[in-house]
C-alpha cells in the first residue's frame, strides 16, 4: 500500500487493515496516484466477503462546513457518476486528535459497508 503521498488515504489505508483483520471485508487494493482507476474517482477498491467489490473515492476536507463537504460530492458525481462512495477525511484532526479520526473514519466505513452488505 502507498505510503505518505495522501495521508487521507493513509488513514483510510489503516482502518481497511483494521476492518480486513476483523473479517468485515475480505480485502482491498489501494490505487496509485494518477492510473487509470484514480483517473476514473477510484482511490480504493474494497473486496466484500459476498464477492461484490466496492469501489470509494477518498477527499481531504479540513473544514466542518457542510457546504464544503457537498461541494466535494457534488463535484465528485459529475465528474465521476458511476463510482458512489465518497469519504471526506478531515486531515487537520491527525496532529492532535488522531484518534478521534481514525474513529470517525471506521465509523463512516463501517456505515458504509452496512449500506452495501445484503442482511
């Protein structure tokens, strides 16, 4: 997994780890910066344990404006309507509330994996 170029994608990078140690997902792959996939809003591609892979862009957002956020989205399904799971990672918390971060991160991902996964 790339490493220091994106630390929004590095924290996404740690908890997928967590999630795939935990058995949540069967695994991912982590695009690199400006191949085809990224090109296409495709920073990561999650393996599901049914089979189903879900492909999730992943932005910095350093404000807790709501208006950014749908900014970021809005922008992100014009260029890129076929890919539906956006996170916004709020890099800003890593120096002194990582952990806050992380969590909030796992909690987002776990939301989403709730959304996708059948019952």
């Amino acid at each position: 997994m790339p490493s220091g170029a994106n630390p929004a994608e590095d924290v996404v990078g740690k908890v997928l780890n967590k999630l795939k140690e935990e058995g949540l997902i069967a695994g991912f792959l982590q695009n690199r910066q400006s191949d085809r996939l990224d090109e296409e809003g495709i920073d990561f591609l999650i393996f599901l344990p049914s089979g189903f892979a879900l492909p999730l862009q992943v932005k910095t957002c350093n404000s807790n404006d709501k208006r950014q956020y749908d900014g970021k989205l809005q922008e992100h399904k014009r260029k890129h309507p076929l890919v539906k799971f956006l996170i916004c990672v709020r890099t800003n918390l890593l120096a002194n509330e990582s952990e806050r971060l992380y969590s909030i991160v796992e909690k987002d991902l776990r939301s989403t994996m709730r959304r996708v996964t059948p019952l």
